[in-house]
C-alpha cells in the first residue's frame, strides 16, 4: 500500500520545506541558516535594558 501524504498542519518544518522549495534551493537556505546560527551571538538590546 502507497503512503498517504501528509496534511501541511501535520507535517515539520523541515518536511514543508521540502515540498515547497526546489532541492537546490532547500540545500542552499539550510546552509545559509547554518552558518548564520554559527555565527550568531546574542547581543544585549540596549533599549530593552534601559527600561527599568
């Protein structure tokens, strides 16, 4: 018996952007964000710690 597809609300994110994205372009944004989460580093908002 074939698997049934999956309903969108049922599916993950990275299942949504499978279906959504062509493969190139799904592996090139899963790179991007890769390295943007390497690099990223949480940074103190000063407007936030002012308000006291």
């Amino acid at each position: 018996m074939p698997k049934s597809k999956k309903h969108p609300k049922d599916m993950t994110t990275e299942e949504i952007a499978k279906a959504v994205f062509h493969p190139k372009l799904h592996q090139k944004l899963r790179d991007k964000i890769k390295e943007l989460d390497e690099g990223k580093k949480p940074k103190s908002d000063s407007k936030l710690s002012s308000h006291k």
